[in-house]
C-alpha cells in the first residue's frame, strides 16, 4: 500500500485498515505455523503496511493535538 493511499484515507478508514491488517498478519502467522506460505515476505509487507498507517495516525493526532 503507498504512503498517498493511506494520506486519503480518513480517520475512521485508517482505524478499520489497521484492524483489517493486524488480523491479515494474525491469520498469516496462523497459517505459517499449520502450513506453508505462499510468500514468506507477506508478513513483513503487511507489518510494514500497519507501520505506514500508524505513522500517519499518529501524525494526524499530533498534529490535532497542536504538539510543537
């Protein structure tokens, strides 16, 4: 997912995409252990993803928060 998608997501979007992304990862490792993955690399795209979204979150609550 690129940095511009998540920047037009609103608030409530972001909230849902980062509960959608944790659970993505959750089932990933989930079936790493039972079976093989498909692509290792998934589960490192997907946390990386949720790093992106909640970088911008919090940027957005410093930002409404009038931090300095």
């Amino acid at each position: 997912m690129k940095i511009k998608e998540i920047r037009d997501m609103s608030d409530v979007q972001l909230a849902d995409e980062i509960r959608r992304l944790r659970r993505h990862v959750y089932d990933l490792r989930a079936q790493s252990v039972t079976e093989k993955l498909e692509s290792p690399t998934l589960i490192k795209q997907a946390r990386r993803d949720i790093a992106r979204c909640l970088t911008v979150q919090n940027e957005r609550a410093g930002a409404a928060g009038g931090e300095k």
